[in-house]
C-alpha cells in the first residue's frame, strides 16, 4: 500500500515534468513576415536579447514580442524561436539555451 502511494505520484510529476517537451504545433498556414522590432537599451550589464516570434494561438499568429533575458549560466548561447516547414505545414520550435 504505500509503495502504491508513493509509485503514483512519481509516475504522475514524471509524466507531467515531460508532457510540455513532447507538445508541438503544426500549422498548415505559414507565418507572416515579423515586423521590424526595435530593440530598448538593455536593462543592465550581461542581458541578451531574444528577438520576437510569430505565436500560433489556435486560429490566427499573434506576435509575441523580443525582450532582454539574463542567460541561466555563463556561455549560454539562445537560440531563436522559429516556424520549420514540414510536409504542408508550419512545425514550431520553441526558443532555447544552448
């Protein structure tokens, strides 16, 4: 019994910390061409900047907006948001550290 009590909650948290990985949008209509975004001043030293992309919200693209994010460690290089066309459709790859 409480092993029972214990295993399920681990399989659950595992399954859930893993579910958004595995989430991907395909969207047979390409994304239109971003707009021109005009970089602000960085807030402070050791900022970099990660450049705005076309979000899918389930009917239309919405423009989501750069903005100046302090990296997780040193060396940490982003890698940009971006829509890869796949057999008819739009595969979206979510922005990153590398």
């Amino acid at each position: 019994m409480t092993i029972r009590r214990t295993l399920i909650p681990l399989i659950f948290a595992g399954v859930m910390a893993v579910s958004p990985l595995a989430a991907q949008v395909y969207v047979r209509v390409g994304p239109p061409r971003p707009p021109y975004e005009r970089r602000v001043p960085p807030p402070g030293r050791g900022y970099i900047w990660t450049p705005g992309y076309q979000r899918w919200d389930g009917r239309a693209y919405v423009w989501m907006p750069g903005a100046w994010v302090r990296p997780p460690r040193p060396h940490a290089h982003w890698v940009a948001a971006h829509w890869v066309h796949r057999r008819g459709g739009w595969l979206f790859v979510e922005g990153h550290w590398r």
